[in-house]
C-alpha cells in the first residue's frame, strides 16, 4: 500500500459500516466502497433500533463501559454527520429512572451525594417533571445526557450520498471469496450475516432479537416529553408528534419478525408507569431487528487473520448500544488500519484490542 492510497471495501450498510466510512473520510482522507446486501435478505438492526443513547448502566447503577470516553466521541461525530448531510441527527432528552424498590432509591440518593463515577452522570428526583403523571412509588431520578440518534435518517441520507458519488453497491460478500479484484483491504462490517463466518475464527456473534413499537397520539399533550424508563423505555421524537417504545430482548429467535405478544408486553410494562396514556390504541409501527452481541458484550474490533488474511479487518458485536459505542469501534478499526499501514503495532496486539478477539 506503500506510496498510494489503499482501496477499502466496506461490506455492511448499517451503522458500524457507515461509521467506518465516515471515520476514514474524515481521518485518513479515503473514499471508500460499501457493497450491502439486498434490504429482504439481511435487513441491517440499526434501521429499525431506536438509536438511544444513555451513559448509565441501571442494573447496578454505574456508568456504562468508559462513558466519558464514548459519549464525547459520539456526540463529535454525529454532530459531524449532521453537519455533513444537512439533517438533525442528535437530540438529546433527559431521561426519568423509576426506581423499583427503596433499596434501589436509597443507593441512587448514596450515589448522587458522593464521589461515585456515576455521580457526574445522575440527578435526584426533585430535578425536573415528566410531563405527566407518572406511577412510581419509591421514587425516580434523572440522566440529564441522553437522547437518541434517528438513525433512519442517517442511514438513508449516508446511503443517498453514497450512492451519488458511485460507491454503493447492492451485493453480498463472504469471506470465501477472498479479497476482491481492485481492493487493498476488506472491512467486514455484516452484523449477524457475519456469523458463520467469523465462528471459524472462534468469534461469537450472538444474534439478539429485539422489537420496538412507534406510537402517534391524536392528543399529544398528555404525552411525556422526557425519556422514561421502567423495564423497558419510552421515548418522544423530535417532531414532537410520536413515541417509540421499545425494546425487547430475546436470544432464542433470529428472524427479524414481529410478535404479537411482544407489542402486548411492551405495552404493560409501560401502563405501569403511564396508564393513563392509551398506548395501544395509538400504535402506529411494529418493527423487529436482529442486533448483533458479543458474550462480554464489547465489540468485535481488530484483524481476526492477521497472517493468512492480513486485509480482512472486522467490526461487529456494537449490540444494544451500538449508537453510543459504534463511533468507538469505528475509531479503533481506524487506529488499528493506520497503526498496520505504518507497521508500529505488532498484528497480535491489535488482535486484543478489545478482549471478545483472542491472538490466534
């Protein structure tokens, strides 16, 4: 690659592929390819994922895997795309915790008054109001910094741009078919249609099934404009006239279709919290995706061959957090690319990067 710009291939048009090709532009200042496959045959999760981003883990109430690390990242490059492709992209909402017992109030109160790293992220209850009424018995408290990214926007408006500039193409790839004619590297950013592939590597792509319900109300002034959580999640748009509630998990199915009794249990989860807003009445979407995981639940980031297949990079595992660390996994698959291209890093030490990769 020595003495002229490397040509790459990005296989996977979702989010950890347009990422990457965001990144490259921007920091290597390459133009690279994406060849996706048909919509029918490998719909890609982040089309139908909410694309919420949130820095605090609720389960124990810490922050998220190096929050502070991810959240500045992210909000830098998708201001950035939105600057790019003209079209608001992240909208921040603060978001109300229902706490679920006294313990859990009690831990959250110790938490906000000490120096705990979760603190900078948190905020008692007496913050803000919800909107609206909200069932809580032990109480709630607040993340003022999170929101979503409209993901579908991002990815329509990337793809248009790619397509414009002749370098999008509808096609399937696998790794036996080895590095194209016209290419010096292969980023394989396929979500689960990577799985067999990169199981004979020992990496373990864990297909994720998850639903999400997008809710227009006639009457929307009853409706919260805050993010709500309580099990599951309530989430208002920025246009001010629809919800998204959302989202299950289940790992036992892995086709991108939707359920009833997925709807249903969205909806009780919700009448907890709301039930004086008529959420099933006023379902106007149902959409299932398949997110890709990985079992420690990093992503897949790195060269996972690098002496037989010293081209094939991969991205994958973003999971149900995808949104805030894909910028992350973009910008190490770039670190990892130019780190190889200069030949400083040794290719057994990009193989760690994140431990889901083992040196091989």
């Amino acid at each position: 690659m020595a003495g002229e710009s490397p040509r790459v291939l990005v296989v996977g048009g979702g989010l950890a592929g347009l990422l990457a090709v965001e990144l490259l532009e921007r920091r290597a200042g390459l133009q690279a390819v994406v060849w996706a496959a048909a919509e029918s045959r490998h719909p890609a999760a982040s089309q139908v994922a909410a694309g919420m981003f949130n820095p605090v883990s609720f389960r124990r109430l810490l922050p998220v895997w190096e929050a502070d690390r991810h959240m500045a990242l992210a909000e830098e490059v998708y201001r950035g795309l939105e600057n790019r492709l003209g079209v608001p992209l992240w909208h921040e909402r603060p978001l109300f915790k229902r706490f679920p017992n006294l313990d859990y109030a009690n831990l959250w109160a110790e938490r906000v008054e000490s120096d705990h790293p979760v603190s900078k992220w948190i905020e008692s209850s007496e913050w803000r109001e919800t909107g609206g009424a909200v069932l809580a018995p032990f109480g709630g408290g607040w993340v003022p910094k999170a929101g979503y990214v409209d993901l579908q926007n991002l990815i329509a408006r990337f793809r248009e741009a790619l397509h414009a500039s002749g370098r999008w193409e509808t096609r399937e790839w696998f790794l036996a078919d080895g590095l194209p004619s016209g290419f010096d590297l292969v980023l394989d950013a396929r979500g689960v249609g990577a799985k067999s592939d990169l199981a004979s590597f020992g990496l373990d792509v864990r297909p994720n099934h998850g639903e999400v319900l997008t809710l227009e109300p006639s009457d929307r002034n009853a409706w919260p404009d805050a993010l709500l959580n309580h099990k599951k999640w309530l989430l208002p748009l920025a246009d001010g006239q629809r919800w998204r509630l959302g989202a299950t998990y289940r790992w036992d199915l892995t086709e991108p279709i939707t359920h009833a009794e997925a709807r249903a249990e969205l909806i009780a989860v919700m009448e907890e919290l709301r039930p004086d807003l008529p959420f099933a009445d006023v379902v106007v979407e149902h959409v299932a995706g398949i997110r890709p995981a990985s079992p420690d639940r990093r992503p897949m980031v790195g060269m996972p061959d690098p002496e037989k297949r010293p081209w094939y990079h991969v991205i994958n595992g973003l999971g149900t957090r995808g949104v805030l660390v894909g910028p992350r996994a973009a910008a190490e698959f770039h670190s990892t690319f130019v780190e190889k291209t200069q030949a400083v890093v040794d290719p057994e030490v990009i193989c760690q990067r994140f431990r889901t990769f083992k040196a091989r």
